[in-house]
C-alpha cells in the first residue's frame, strides 16, 4: 500500500476563493480519481486557519499512485489553485 500527499499553501486573502474552489474540484475531481485503477482512497481539504490545501490518496501498487501526479484532470486541478 503506497500514500500519496499533496499539500499546497495559500495567501490568507484567497482563503475563501481556494476553499470553495476546492469543494468545486471535489464535484468534478474526485469520480475521476476514485474511478482509478489501484486507489484505495482518497480525501481532499482545506485548513482556512493555516492556508493550507491537501489531498491524500491511498493506492495498491507505487506505480499506480506516481501515476495521479500524470492525471491532466489534476494537474488542471493544481493549476486553478496556484492561481
């Protein structure tokens, strides 16, 4: 079993903006993710309180997890969220 974290950070005025457009992504993102080969889990958040985003995935093999940092759903994700 292999976990995969991905943690970002953002200005404290974005707060709001990030934390919706997460729930956004939440909508759109997760099905893609879920309906991967090898995830076993997944999980998405924000702490408004630190500026702080961060997935967790839960994957069968490493090659399977190295392959959501590939996805251009998420990278796309990513993206919007750096903006």
């Amino acid at each position: 079993m292999y976990v995969r974290c991905t943690l970002g950070r953002f200005a404290a005025e974005r707060g709001e903006a990030v934390a919706a457009r997460v729930a956004e992504l939440q909508d759109s993102l997760s099905p893609i993710v879920r309906a991967l080969p090898g995830l076993i889990d997944y999980y998405a958040g924000v702490d408004l309180a630190e500026r702080r985003v961060m997935s967790v995935s839960i994957w069968a093999t490493l090659e399977q997890a190295d392959a959501l940092a590939t996805l251009p759903e998420g990278i796309a994700a990513r993206e919007a969220l750096a903006g």
